[in-house]
C-alpha cells in the first residue's frame, strides 16, 4: 500500500528550527553516551504541527511507529 502525503509549507523559522534540531542530533550521535531522543522527539512535535495533525493522527502515527 502507498500512501501520498502532500509536501508541507514550511516557513525560513521552521526549516531553521528543523535543520538546527538535526544538526545537534549529528553532533550529539558522535559521542556514545549522548541520548537524543528528545531532540528527535522535538523534530516529531514540529513535523505534526507542519502537517496540522489533531490529537487523534499523532497517535496513531506514534503507535504504527512503533
């Protein structure tokens, strides 16, 4: 089953925010005792607001992610 979900408007400040989430996650990743997953967590909560997702999606979304 494919699944075609439409490209986002994203704004300069949210792209920022994205590439500099990312950008610590590379960073943090070098070194074996860092955890990243709030900062992966962050990058979740921007992309479901990209897409305007309701409570209901996120879930859903988070428990096939699973």
């Amino acid at each position: 089953m494919q699944i075609c979900v439409p490209d986002p408007d994203i704004n300069p400040s949210q792209k920022a925010l994205l590439e500099n989430l990312v950008d610590k996650i590379l960073a943090e990743r070098t070194a074996p005792d860092k955890d990243v997953d709030a900062l992966e967590k962050e990058i979740d909560r921007v992309v479901y607001s990209l897409y305007d997702l309701s409570r209901e999606e996120i879930e859903i979304v988070e428990r096939v992610a699973e």
